[in-house]
C-alpha cells in the first residue's frame, strides 16, 4: 500500500512540477513580440532570444539526471525548482536586450526537470509499465502550452515584469508542494560519475538521442517559435497565435501517452518508421503551402500528433538501455531532444532573414527526418 501511495504521488506530482517548469520555460516566446518592440529586434535576434534556455535546459539535463539517479530525485527536483525562481526575478528587472538574454540562458534550468522527473518516476514502476507511465509524465511538457496561454493575458492585464514575478512565486509553491507531496525511494549512491557515463558506450543511447532530436526537437522549437511564425506569415495578434501554438502543443502533449501505451504492445521500430514518414511528408506540405492558414494548420497538427508519438515510443524505450543508468541516458536522450529544439528556430530566423521566407527551414526538417527513416529501416533490431 506504501509502495502504490508513493508511486501515485511521484507520478502525480512530478507531472504537475513539471507543468509549472515548463510555462517558466517556454516563457519568452509568447512575449517574443513585446520583446522585439521593446528592444527593436531582427528576427534572428527574437529566435535567439526565444531559444536560449533551451541550451542550458538540455544540456542540464545530463548532470541533474546522473544526480537524480545516485541521490535523492526528490531532493534534486525541488532544489532545482527553487533555483529557477531566481533568474525570474533577475529577469523582471532586465532594462536591455544583454540582460534579459543572460537571465534567459538562467530560465533554461527549468527545463531540465524533465530529465530529473523521468529519472525519479522510472525508479517507482516495473519495466512492463515504463511506455504508459513516462508517457503520462511526459505530459507536464504541456507547460509550454500554458505558457501560450497564460503569459499573453498576463503581460496584457499586469506588464512582462509581472509576468515573471508571478511564475516566480508559483515554482516556488510548487516546490514546496513537491517536496512535502513526495517521498524518497533507495538511491545508488555509490555510483561515480564514470559509472553513468558508461551509457554512451551504448549504441542504442546515440540512436535514440538522434531521434529523440527530430521528436522532441520539432516539439519544443515549433512550441517556441510558432508564435513568431504565425505573426509573421499571417498577421495574428500575439494573443491568437499564442493560442493556436498552445494547441500545438497541447495536442502533441497528450498523445504522448498513447504512444508509449502501444509502444508497449506493438513493434517500436514500425511505429518509429510511421512517424518519420509522416513529419518528412507534411515539413514538405508546410514548405510549399505555407500561404494558405488552414493548410499550415492541418499539417502543423499532423507533426504536433506524431512528433508526440515518437516522443512516447522513444521514452518506452529509454530505460531498457541501461536499467542501472537510467537517469544518465536520460539525461543523454533528453538533452539531444533540447538541443534539438534549439537550432530550429535560430535557423529558421537566419532563413527567413536570408530569403525572406521560411521554405528552406521546413525543407531541412524534412530531409533530416528521411535521415533517421534511413537509419531507422537499417537497423535490425530496437531496444528489447
């Protein structure tokens, strides 16, 4: 009875924790258009702005990982939580364009609770239930998508200073909740860090980091610069385009359970070949009709469901590399998946810089997913 009440509440807990880190995260996109009047952008300059802490976000997650594994996760989560309130303060006093890039670099932080979260999660659940589970906590990624949301109404009723104080104040409740709502479960604490590291002598850790790069990459860059998109190519308010990236991720959020459930049924090779199929075909579509706002929204939904899907399989997969370095792959996988949210939308900013228009950015994503097709189809055998 002990073993369930602190499995449910890890579950539970770690996913909501998670929301709250991931609107802290995804923060500055939805104010990406306040930003570039306030301090007179280039677009290259809003898509490094709006993608920053996604570097220190995924490259956190390798360390928090490993020392979520050989300490206390709960401990790491909350401490990490308590951490982030502090560049969101730093950033609601920034007066140029320098200092809110340093405190956004800070903000990253937050997103390497994912890494810390799956780590402390996968130590409550037995193999057979990994895909369901993870996929469930994975749904905290929707944080983003409240970001989306909330923070528009927020710079619009209160000022963008505001808008950071206030997520400020609530990491800090929900740090307070985590670390009181959860309990700790047996760590290995003799483990060095060469022991964990021992993950990237695995070929399965390179391979999935590399999808995980396109999945979770095409997530988290579209989650981010969406909105930048959308103002730009059909001259919404930051509000509506707020909201229908919101939906993008929403959608891709909570079809992240469903396919770590039927990861766990079916051949996950297949159902990884499915998705790189299906994102290189509609990249294609959103390169060459991106003039017309119901088509870019039918096919930017498509890669919102089956990017999520990947995301799910992947994370099935990410514990049965290593059962001992669970934290350590991870982190590993998790930080590929980060990076690769992060040169999309710098890229796409160059591009459109460049050209004037963001058809080669969506032709790069389509061939980059035929590139992991084509390592997928050539090998033999997944992760068992």
């Amino acid at each position: 009875m002990e073993q369930r009440k602190g499995q449910t509440s890890a579950l539970v807990l770690s996913t909501v924790a998670m929301v709250v880190a991931f609107t802290v995260w995804g923060i500055l996109s939805p104010m990406a258009q306040e930003m570039e009047e306030l301090y007179g952008l280039t677009a290259t300059q809003t898509s490094v702005l709006v993608a920053v802490p996604v570097i220190l976000g995924s490259i956190m997650r390798i360390p928090l990982g490993i020392l979520s594994d050989k300490y206390s996760g709960r401990k790491v989560y909350t401490l990490t939580m308590l951490f982030v309130a502090l560049p969101l303060i730093g950033a609601s006093f920034a007066n140029s364009y320098g200092m809110i890039l340093f405190f956004a670099f800070f903000l990253g932080i937050a997103g390497s609770t994912f890494a810390i979260a799956i780590t402390y999660i996968s130590g409550w659940y037995p193999a057979k239930k990994q895909g369901l589970v993870l996929g469930i906590a994975g749904v905290g990624n929707v944080g983003t998508a409240v970001a989306g949301f909330i923070i528009p109404a927020i710079v619009a009723t209160y000022s963008v200073a505001w808008a950071f104080r206030i997520l400020a104040v609530a990491i800090i409740i929900m740090a307070i909740i985590f670390y009181f709502g959860t309990k700790d479960r047996e760590q290995s604490g003799d483990k060095t860090f060469k022991d964990s590291m021992e993950a990237l002598k695995y070929k399965q850790t390179w391979m999935l980091s590399l999808f995980y790069f396109l999945t979770f990459g095409v997530f988290v860059a579209m989650g981010i610069y969406l909105p930048t998109l959308l103002i730009d190519l059909f001259d919404l308010t930051s509000v509506d385009a707020g909201r229908r990236a919101a939906g993008f991720i929403t959608l891709a959020t909570f079809i992240r359970p469903v396919g770590g459930m039927i990861a766990d049924k079916l051949n996950p090779k297949f159902l990884i070949t499915i998705v790189f199929m299906v994102i290189a075909v509609s990249a294609l579509f959103l390169a060459f009709f991106s003039n017309s706002i119901i088509l870019f929204t039918i096919f930017c939904l498509v890669i919102a469901a089956f990017a999520g899907l990947g995301n799910g399989v992947v994370f099935k997969l990410v514990p049965l590399v290593s059962p001992s370095n669970t934290g350590a792959v991870t982190g590993i996988v998790g930080a590929a998946g980060g990076l690769g949210g992060f040169f999309p939308p710098i890229l796409l900013g160059i591009v459109k810089d460049t050209t004037g228009t963001f058809m080669v950015g969506f032709i790069l994503l389509a061939l980059f997913s035929l590139v992991c097709l084509w390592i997928n189809m050539r090998r033999k055998q997944m992760v068992t």
